[in-house]
C-alpha cells in the first residue's frame, strides 16, 4: 500500500565534479527500479548540478537541511526558496545536525512548517541516542521527537511526509540495529504516536524509513519488516552498484 521510498543521504561527501560522476555511475541502474520512490540528497553545492542530471527521470532531489525564513541576514544559511529552485525534498532534524548544531525538536518544528509552506516534502530524522537506548529511554525519546517535531502540522501535509528512524548508535558504526527491533520501534511507537496525532488512516500511509548502516547486504532483512518502507542510506550511497542494489531489494516485499 506504500510505496517503497530509498533516499541517500551523501552528508559531507563528493565535490561537484564527483557528484556527476557518481550520478552519472548509478543513473542508468536507478532508473529501472520504478516501483520504488527514489532520492539523491548531495550536499547544496551539487544541487543545481545533480538537478540537471535528474531532469527527465523520475529520480527525487533533496537537501540535507534549510532554514526555515525565506531570506534576510542569516550567515551561511540556505531557505526554502533557494532549496526549492532545484528540489522536491528536504532532511530534517537528522541526529548529526541535533549532535553538532545544536538543533532542537523546537527548530525541526519550525523548519517542517517552512517546508510545507513551500511544498517541499520533508524527511523527518528521529532516534535515540547509544545513551538513550541504553538507559532504556528509547520509547520517550522517540515519542517526544514525534509529538514535538510533528506539533501542528496539518493532516494533508503530514501524509506526504517521510519519517525517517535512524537510532543514533547505528549510523556510520556498521553496527545496523535489528530488523526486527527497527520494525518493532517504528510499529509500536512511531507509527502510534503517528495515529495519536493525525488519526490511523494517515498514519497508515505515512513511508516510514530505517536509516543505519544500511547496505546491499542487509537491505532486504529490513524492507521485509512490515512497518519499515524504504531507508535512509548514508555511507553505501556513495557507491553507486551499492545504491542501486538496496534500491532493488526495495522492491517487493
Ligand atoms: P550510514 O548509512 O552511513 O550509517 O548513515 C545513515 C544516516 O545517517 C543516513 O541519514
């Protein structure tokens, strides 16, 4: 019933000249898994390159972050009108931008309503800490980044957007969480806390992604769970056989 939604997430990698060779190396094979919803998300400095690439695929673009006013002095921040001018898509709150740059459940708040504003789709990044999960504060967490990050969105927006779930303690460590205990997360408390806000049948048609230390060799375990929709790739999507390989095992399941 939802469709299968595969983004990667390159973060701080690829210059532009590497950026169109990596495209250009996963273009063809990307392009023939059609059944699932596929997206590039490369740092901005590519974006207007990589956008020109994607023009006649059905290959989704998206940044790995914005600001949430449309212009004014804010040093080195990019709006959602200059995001918009070549995506479709935007990361939101991923845990490195929590780690690093101080981003709140509040900002990501703020930010998710720009987006909609703007009609950009976001994918929202929530997960719990190594910390968290290990003093058993996992649900909480999870359940506050859903109810504070989500507050006021409208019903129409909230259905086309991504969730991605990437527990913190997963991502860039090889250390994947288990399939089953993603699906049981994503099930039982996002997907939940999804219903208690906007109702079930939204929250039934809401893509909900798993992001950790994905790659081809795994990729299926988790895209069989039923809760879990697609990934949110980072290190195996800057190899393009890798990408293309987990955007294959996307479809299904
Ligand atoms: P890795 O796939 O490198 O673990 O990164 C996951 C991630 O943070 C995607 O947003």
């Amino acid at each position: 019933m939802r469709k299968p939604f595969v983004a990667g997430n390159w973060k701080m990698n690829r210059t532009v000249e590497q950026a169109t060779l990596l495209v250009a190396d996963m273009l063809p094979g990307l392009q023939t898994v059609s059944s699932v919803d596929r997206v590039l998300c490369p740092p901005f400095t590519s974006l207007m390159v990589v956008s020109g690439m994607l023009a006649g695929t059905e290959i989704g673009l998206g940044a790995q972050n914005m600001y949430w006013e449309e212009q004014g002095a804010y040093t080195g921040e990019v709006s959602p009108l200059m995001i918009k001018e070549f995506c479709q898509y935007v990361i939101l709150g991923h845990s490195e931008r929590r780690k690093y740059y101080g981003e709140t459940d509040e900002g990501v708040n703020w930010k998710l309503k720009a987006a909609f504003a703007h009609n950009l789709i976001p994918i929202v990044c929530i997960g719990e800490t190594l910390e968290e999960n290990e003093d058993g504060r996992t649900a909480d967490v999870v359940q506050r980044q859903v109810l504070k990050g989500l507050e006021g969105i409208n019903k129409t927006n909230a259905e086309a957007m991504v969730v991605a779930y990437e527990p913190v303690w997963a991502i860039g460590t090889g250390r994947s969480a288990s399939p089953e205990a993603a699906n049981e997360i994503i099930g039982s408390i996002v997907r939940k806390n999804l219903a208690a806000i906007f109702g079930e049948d939204i929250a039934a048609k809401i893509r909900i992604l798993y992001g950790g230390s994905v790659k081809s060799s795994n990729a299926k375990n988790f895209f069989v769970q039923s809760e879990i929709d697609g990934a949110l790739v980072g290190g195996a999507s800057l190899k393009a056989a890798e990408f293309v390989k987990i955007s294959e095992a996307a479809v299904d399941n």
